[in-house]
C-alpha cells in the first residue's frame, strides 16, 4: 500500500512539474554608453505582424469610454511600430528622435491606477502616444502628469 501511495504522489508531482507551453517574449538592451542596440522576439501564434511607418505631424486621439474624455494630439516625431492588431497599436517601436519603447504584455495580477481627474489611454495607445510625443524616458515619465493606463484595454 505504501508503494502504491509514493508511485501516485510521484506521478502527480511529474504532472505538476511538467513543462507547459507558454507564449514568452524577450527584450534585451546592449547599451555602449554612446549607442544601444535593442533586440526583441515575439513567440505567439500568428502567421504575420505588421510593420508601419508613421509620419510626424498626423493629427490622432483615443477612443474614449465613459467617464474618460478623449485625448487628441497631433505626433512631433515619425516612428517605426509593430503591432499584430492594427495601425496605431503597436507593441513597441522606435521614433526619429531615437526613444524606443517594447512592451511585454500585461500580465493577470497588473496593477492599474484608480480612476482620477487624469486621462484614460489604453496600453497599446499609450505607446504610440510616446512614440508620437516623447524625445526622452524623463517626458515619458512627465506624460504621467496628464494620462493613466485604466483597467480596461480598449481604448
């Protein structure tokens, strides 16, 4: 019988230790000082992603759900973006000004902000905004000041 009982816990425990298949993704930084060279691989399962060039001066706004107003703007800087969804979505990309911004993907167990007098701009949006406005991490950080990612990711 007490074989019996080890056989079935090490099965179990084998089943619990098994690898899962997961979807993860790497970024990595080479930083020289004087130049960075910044790396990215995306494991999901899709045939294609779609790689845009955006131009600076292009007017753009949020899709705004109650009680969040829509934030307008018009983009200072061109950028490269990648995204899976659509145009103006973008996972990550870099703008002529030389900022860079990747996002790894919101994780159950996020921790988004309350509701408050700031704006409410969806993530993927949030990154185009950057990429359309920011020359550098220090106004990336700024833009805090006037918009907030909420819980809810359409946007």
């Amino acid at each position: 019988m007490k074989k019996m009982i080890l056989k079935i816990l090490f099965t179990v425990l084998c089943i619990c230790l098994a690898p899962i298949q997961g979807l993860p993704c790497t970024t990595f930084v080479l930083d020289s000082g004087t130049s960075a060279v910044v790396g990215k691989n995306y494991d999901h399962y899709t045939d294609a992603g779609l790689l845009t060039i955006n131009k600076r001066g292009v007017e753009k706004k949020t899709m705004a759900q109650a009680p969040d107003a829509v934030l307008t703007w018009t983009s200072k800087f061109g950028s490269v973006t990648f995204t899976f969804f659509s145009l103006e979505f973008p996972f990550g990309g870099m703008n002529e000004a030389g900022l860079v911004i990747e996002s790894m993907g919101f994780i159950s167990g996020t921790e988004y902000p309350e509701p408050d007098s700031r704006l409410g701009i969806g993530g993927f949006k949030w990154v185009q905004y950057q990429l359309d406005n920011c020359s550098t991490v220090d106004e990336v950080i700024a833009s805090d000041k006037i918009m907030r990612i909420p819980q809810t990711e359409i946007r």
